[in-house]
C-alpha cells in the first residue's frame, strides 16, 4: 500500500507538470501571438424587436498558425492570469476601432453599436483611457458608435474610481453595456450610480426561459429594472424563435443570439443587415 502510495504521488507529480508545462507553452504561444497579430475579431449581430440590425458584438478569436481559430475560453483565463490581457486588450481596442471606421457610412446611417469586451484587470490599468482615445483618433471611428460592456465582478472594485473612469469615457461619447447581468454581485444602489446605457440578460437565464419559471421571472424582472431606471435591455444567446417571443411579451429591447447570426469575420456583417425581419 505504501508502494501504491507513493507511485499515486509520482503519477499527480507528473499530470501537474505536465499542466504546467501546457500552461507554459501557451503562454509562450500568446506572447508570440500578440508580436505576430494573430488575434482577429468576429461580430455577431444585434436587432431590435423589428429584427432590423442595431449593431454588433466584437469577438476575440485567435488564429493559431497550426490549431485555427481559437476560441476565447481558451485564452482569456491565462491572459488574465498573465496580465497578456492588457496588451490583447489593446489590440482589440484597435482592430474594433478599425473596423467601426471601416463601416463608417453604414453605421452612421443606421445607428449601429459596435461593443467590445474589456476585463476588469484590462479596465483597471491606468492606460486605460488614453488607450481608447488614442485608437478613436488615429482610425477616425466614431465615439458615439462604439460600446463597452463590463462585467458585474468590476463592481467589486473601487466603485469610485470604476464610475470615475466611465464618466470619462462618457464625456469621450462611448457607451456601456452591463454584461452577464444577473450572474454576479450587482448591487442595485450601485447600479443607479453607474452611467450605462443597456443591461445585458445572460445567455443562462435566455436558454431555459421556455421551461424554467425562475429564468423566466429572472428575464422579466431583469428589463423591467432597466426600463424603469432608463435603460436599454438586450438578451444574449438567443436560439430561437420561442425564447425570442417570450423575451418580447416581456418587453425586450434587443436580441443576439445564433437566431440571428453567429459571431462571423466583418464582411459577412452587412449581409446580415439585409437578412429580413423574423416574423
Ligand atoms: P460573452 O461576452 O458572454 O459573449 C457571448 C458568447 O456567447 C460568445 O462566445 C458567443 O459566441 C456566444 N454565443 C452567442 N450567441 C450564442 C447562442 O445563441 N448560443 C450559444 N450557446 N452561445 C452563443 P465566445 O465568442 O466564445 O466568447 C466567450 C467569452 O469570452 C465572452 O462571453 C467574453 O466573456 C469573452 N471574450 C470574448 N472576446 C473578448 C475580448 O475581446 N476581451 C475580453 N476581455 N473578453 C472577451
Ligand atoms: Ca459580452
Ligand atoms: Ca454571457
Ligand atoms: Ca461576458
């Protein structure tokens, strides 16, 4: 028994270096990744309630010179971990800036968002700012058409400063979005104080609001919050039709889901915008 003991503690000994062993090669692979400027974004579209398109949700994808596209489960956690994500970030403020630039004439005319995700520890950095008005500047992107979702676990910091940094952003014509709302800490005294422009209903209330009551009232409850303090509500992960009309009885704003389109590379999103209106 004592044997087996000890060949158990070699076998653990092993797997963990070889976790780390993986972890570090990733880490390696980003780094690479970041010099090379590897990571692309996708867009998923976003509609109203007449099915029009009303903007876009940006989408980090990393292509991986052997393994293809990469999702960003993938690589967000160690980038996290890492602190990669500061430069990753970057790039994303850049290529998204580019793009909105790019479709200058079609989101003017429209009145599309483009929203990017930006992570706490990205948020946080004193650069921060300076980073978002610098990539507004050199692409000639339009402030009022760009977005920012955060995520609730922001909140956890220094609120101060988290609405300290928004107001700055506001003042710069950007715009917020509160993602995975209802997954976190979201405390609603915080909540009024912060200068946002929609909540975003988490894609696990959206899956079982058919068959689930709580998700259901969760939903609900949810856009009537945000309508009565001003705010837009859009619902992600919407897959069909059903879910679609019960989030609309409740009131819904906005819509993203495989419905209406999976995240894609940038020139498939025009086509969207013609895409009709489900009925
Ligand atoms: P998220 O912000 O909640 O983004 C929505 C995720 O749901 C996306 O996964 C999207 O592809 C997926 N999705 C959209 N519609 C549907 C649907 O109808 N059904 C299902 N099952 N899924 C749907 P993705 O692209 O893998 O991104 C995962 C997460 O990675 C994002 O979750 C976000 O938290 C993070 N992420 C993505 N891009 C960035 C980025 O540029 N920066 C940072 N910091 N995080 C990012
Ligand atoms: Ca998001
Ligand atoms: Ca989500
Ligand atoms: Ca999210």
């Amino acid at each position: 028994a004592k044997a087996e003991g000890r060949n158990r503690l070699c076998f653990y000994g092993q797997a963990m270096r070889d976790r780390l062993t993986a972890r570090t090669q990733l880490e390696n692979e980003l780094r690479e990744a970041i010099e090379a400027r590897q990571f692309i974004l996708h867009y998923q579209p976003q509609v109203d309630a007449a099915g029009r398109l009303i903007g876009a949700e940006a989408l980090l994808r990393w292509l991986h010179p052997r393994r293809g596209v990469v999702p960003p489960g993938e690589v967000i956690p160690i980038a996290e971990e890492t602190g990669l994500i500061l430069p990753i970030g970057h790039q994303v403020i850049e290529l998204a800036c580019a793009q909105l630039a790019q479709w200058a004439g079609m989101a003017d005319r429209a009145g599309l968002t483009l929203s990017i995700n930006v992570s706490a520890r990205q948020f946080r950095h004193a650069g921060f700012v300076d980073d978002v008005r610098t990539a507004l500047r050199d692409t000639g992107a339009n402030p009022a058409r760009l977005r920012i979702e955060l995520t609730e676990s922001m909140l956890l910091e220094d609120i101060d400063e988290v609405i300290e940094r928004m107001t700055e952003l506001r003042s710069l014509g950007v715009s917020f979005s509160l993602d995975d709302f209802g997954t976190g800490y979201s405390s609603l005294a915080y909540l009024k104080r912060l200068p946002l422009a929609e909540l975003k209903i988490d894609h696990s209330f959206v899956r079982d609001v058919l068959v689930d009551a709580n998700d259901a009232a969760i939903a609900r409850t949810i856009i009537a919050l945000a309508h009565t303090m001003g705010l837009e509500v859009i619902a992600e992960g919407v897959e069909t039709e059903a879910q679609r009309a019960l989030l609309a009885e409740g009131g819904c704003d906005a819509y993203q889901g495989y419905l209406f389109g999976r995240p894609a590379p940038a020139d498939e999103l025009p086509r969207t915008a013609r895409a009709p209106a489900p009925s």
